[in-house]
C-alpha cells in the first residue's frame, strides 16, 4: 500500500510539472516584489547622492543677492543687486569628505549584490520550506491511512474471534496520533506557502518537486579551508563592511584637514539704485579676491570631531571583525552541512529501503501469526519516520550548497538555474 501511495504521488507530480511554477519563475516574481533589495537598491541611490553633493563642494559656486533698504525717515529706497562665484583651490577636508562618501558609494555597491544574493539563499530556503512541507503532509497522510486500515484489519478479526480488543485499541491509538500528526503537518505547509508568498506577494501555485534521482555531491573544492578563503576573498557583505573601515580612515583625515588653511578663489560684483546712491555705485563694480583661511581656535570642536572620527573608525573595525569571524564560522558550518547531506542522503535512503522490506515481512507474518498487531503498527510508524527523514534530507541537502554557494559569494541566477535542473530531472 506505502508504495503504491509514492508511485502515485509521484505520477500526480509529473503530470501537474508543466504547469508547476519553477525555482528561477519563483525568483522572477520574487525580485520584482520584494521590498529588502528595493530597499538596499533605494539606500544605494541615496549614498550615489551624498557622494554627488559632497563632489559639489569642491566645484565652482554662484550666488545671486538681492538687497532692498527703506530708510523710516523719508520712506526712500534703495536697492542692491549683487553677483559672487566662488572656487576652491584648496580645502583638504573637503577632499576627504569627497573620497569616504564615494568609498561608502562602492561599498553600498557590494551591499546591494550581497542583498541579490540573499534574496536567492531566501527563496531557495521558502522554495525547499514549501516542498520540505508538502513532503511531510504526503507522508502524514500516508501514515495516517496506514493506520485506518489496520484499525478496520483488527475490528474484523475480533469481530471474527481472532483477536483481542486490546489490538483493536492499539490500532486506535496509532491512528489517533498519526491524525494529530496530520493536522499538525497541514499547519506547517499553509505557514511554508505563506513564507512563499511573503516574497513574491502572491500565493504560489503548484511547485515543482526535486526529481526521485538526486546526486549526492561532495564540495568541489573538497577542502573547508577553501570555501573559507574564497568567502573571505569574494563575500559581498564582507568587502562592503571593509569599505566602510577604509571610509572612516578616510573621515579621520577629513577631521583632522579642518586644522589646515584653505584657499579659494572668489569673483564679486555689485550695482546698486535708489536714492543715495552714488554715481559709482550705480555703474557697480567687480571685484577678484584669493581667500586665504586659517583655522585658530573653534572651543575644541575641531579635536572633539578627530577623536569621534576615530572611535567611528574603531567600531567600523569592530563590525568588520565581528562579520569576518561569523561569515568563517557560516561558511565551515555550510560545507559541513553539505559534507553530511551526503551521508545523509545515502543513509535515509538506505532506512526507506530497509523499513519498506520490514513493514512487508511483518505484513506477512502477521498474517502468518508470527507477529502481533504491536510489531506491525511499529513497522508502519517506523517506515512513516524513514520515509520523513529521506525527504528532509534531500532538500536540507539542496539547499545547504546553495548556501555554501552564498557564504563564498557565489550565489546568483546560474546557481539557481544550476538547481531548477533537479527539479523532476537533471543533475546539480
């Protein structure tokens, strides 16, 4: 009975696969409608901004002015209209200010990338949740119908004398749990879809599943060490927070320029109208004028801003440390995840073919009167478990190369499509 409920599950997935929504269709909606990376693309344009203003400082500046006086007295007025441009020649805090916000510029860069990838190990994760979900509500269901089954088996044989009612309460025993077990299985599949639709903004339809055939792949390169120096070497979110140490470097020299001169060049003039103006001061004026400024005394704000610039330095450091240490350990911890999917894979599968042959030799030794309804209902609950363990490991086992993929900075649409290809058939 267990195996004709797979081999018709299996044909029910095949037939609805053409219209089954994939992993990369899943991805496509996923990336138009989800607000994280809309959100990291938005703070990019806002740091591209703060880099272009900061650009602006050093450029030239024009100024219009426009001055009415009344004089109280005799009510007469008179008017002012003047013109001023102004270039910086020199101002060393302003071209470190210029270099930390185009630094953070690239570094927003590497964090939006990091956000794209995210949004794949996301999806993959509610992808591989939805089908991890369903997986189990087919097996609940399965057992569950198992256990029906036996409950009629062991009513008839004490309706005919065969048995003891203490096997027909056993029977219900099992079936009331493996009930619960359903109900339970059905909640976790409609919070998995929800999950989904969280990304997508839609309800997912049907998904298609992993194909029976899965390949069970070590790493390539087969070392840790490998995957940790190529994370370290390529992990968006890890370059961006170095950028942003090399910014808060750069903001340190911006603090400290505000002790050096600044010069600049400036080209004024003035006409003026009304009563009591002069003759030449209606004609108006230009004037040209190098401004040489010289920073004395500010209350201490100027060491006040150094010393904040450096603890902002000192906490840029800390972060990047605190990212590098975690990003080594994630990315251990992944190819390890990867390492014991392997094995994984072999045994479950191993236990699926061994609780399928167990549950038929009881089957007829049952019917044999060798084994008692104890011993059979424990071959169907284990079969049950058997069967959950070899589904849940087939998609932890997907699913940890991705993120392994993800912590080296590797994850992307390939990879995705890479994967679709062992949706119902093809090889990883």
């Amino acid at each position: 009975m267990r195996l004709r409920l797979v081999l018709t599950a299996l044909a029910l997935a095949c037939a609805q696969a053409a219209s089954a929504e994939d992993l990369l269709q899943v991805y496509a909606q996923a990336r138009a409608a989800d607000p994280v990376l809309a959100a990291a693309d938005a703070q990019r344009g806002v740091q591209r901004e703060l880099a272009v203003q900061a650009r602006a400082a050093l450029l030239p500046q024009w100024q219009l002015n426009a001055t009415e006086t009344r004089d109280q007295q005799d009510g007469s007025r008179s008017r002012e209209l003047g013109s001023s441009v102004s270039q910086t020649l020199f101002d060393l805090g302003k071209l470190r200010s210029w270099d930390a916000e185009r630094t953070l510029e690239s570094a927003q860069d590497l964090r939006v990338r990091a956000a794209e990838q995210a949004l794949c190990a996301r999806v993959a994760t509610a992808y591989f949740g939805v089908l991890s979900a369903q997986a189990a509500l087919a097996t609940t269901r399965a057992n569950e119908d198992a256990f029906a089954a036996q409950v009629a088996q062991a009513q008839k044989r004490f309706d005919a004398g065969l048995s003891a009612q203490v096997d027909v309460d056993q029977a219900r025993a099992y079936h009331a749990l493996a009930r619960g077990s359903t109900v339970q299985a059905q909640q976790a599949l409609a919070d998995a879809r929800e999950a989904l639709a969280q990304l997508t903004a839609q309800t997912p339809g049907e998904l298609r599943p992993l194909s029976p055939e899965l390949p069970a792949l070590l790493p390539e390169p087969a070392q840790p060490q490998a995957w940790v120096d190529q994370a370290l070497r390529a992990n968006p979110q890890l370059l961006s927070q170095s950028r942003v140490v090399d910014a808060s470097e750069q903001r340190i020299g911006a603090a400290r320029a505000a002790h050096w001169p600044t010069l600049s060049a400036g080209l004024d003039s003035a006409r003026a109208s009304g009563a009591g103006i002069s003759d030449e001061q209606r004609r108006g004026g230009t004037q040209f004028a190098l401004r040489l400024t010289v920073p004395l005394f500010a209350g201490g704000a100027t060491q006040s801003q150094l010393r904040q610039a450096g603890y902002q330095r000192d906490l840029a450091r800390d972060d990047f440390e605190i990212a590098r240490r975690a990003l080594k350990r994630e990315t251990q911890a992944q190819y390890q995840a990867v390492a014991s999917g392997v094995a994984l894979l072999e045994s479950t599968r191993a236990a699926v073919n061994a609780a399928d042959q167990a549950l038929a030799s009881t089957r007829a030794g049952q019917s044999l009167g060798t084994r008692t309804m104890t011993d059979l209902l424990l071959a169907i609950q284990t079969q049950a478990l058997a069967q959950s363990a070899h589904d849940q490991a087939r998609h932890g086992y997907v699913l940890a190369r991705l993120l392994l993929q993800q912590a080296a900075g590797a994850l992307g649409e390939p990879e995705l499509a890479a994967v679709n290809q062992l949706l119902l058939k093809g090889t990883l």
